[in-house]
C-alpha cells in the first residue's frame, strides 16, 4: 500500500480553527463515500497551530487526477470544499489553485 502525507495552513483564527475541527468531527457521509471510492484506505489529519498534515495510505487503484476529476462532478464534495475554503489558507509556495500539497518524505526508519 503506497502512503502519501500532504500538507494544508488553516487561517490564524482560534474560531475559525475551532469550527474546522469540528467540522471534522462530523464528516459528511458523501464525503467519507468519496473518500472510500477514490481507493483511499485510511486518512488521518493532524494539526499543529496552523498548520494540518494529511497521511493516505492508498490502494493500488488510486490517483491523485482521477480523485480530483470525480470530485469536480461531485455536487457534494464541491459544497464540502467550498465550506472547508472558510477555513483553509494556501500555502504561500502552492501553485496557484492548490490546497494540499504533497510532502516529500525526507526519513524512513526501517
């Protein structure tokens, strides 16, 4: 199984922050369905201040290009993302239209 980690700057708002987790902890169904259908086995989200960090661990069928193209046709994960943009800040590197930016894995202990 192939594992990605990712990362994503919350706006510097305590309430803000607040209302993001809890968001959190009710995901929305179709959300979750999407998440399962994309070949996503497990995700977690940690945070950090501002900052959150996302671990997949993917199956063999998934794709970064074919999870945003079902996405995109999704009425909605479309309303998820635009209630999660309230909160969500682009990292100031991201190519412009980038949330999650995929992370580079610098140490493995083996």
């Amino acid at each position: 199984m192939r594992k990605y980690c990712l990362a994503l700057d919350l706006r510097d708002d305590p309430d803000l922050i607040a209302a993001y987790e809890e968001h959190h902890r009710h995901v929305w169904p179709e959300i979750i369905q999407s998440i399962r259908d994309a070949g996503i086995v497990q995700m977690e989200i940690y945070r950090v201040a501002t900052r959150l960090f996302m671990i997949m661990e993917v199956s063999e069928t998934f794709s970064f290009e074919a999870k945003a193209k079902a996405d995109a046709a999704d009425p909605a994960v479309q309303r998820w993302e635009n209630l999660m943009s309230n909160y969500q800040q682009h990292l100031s590197f991201a190519p412009a239209n980038t949330k999650w930016v995929l992370m580079d894995r610098i140490f493995k202990l083996t």
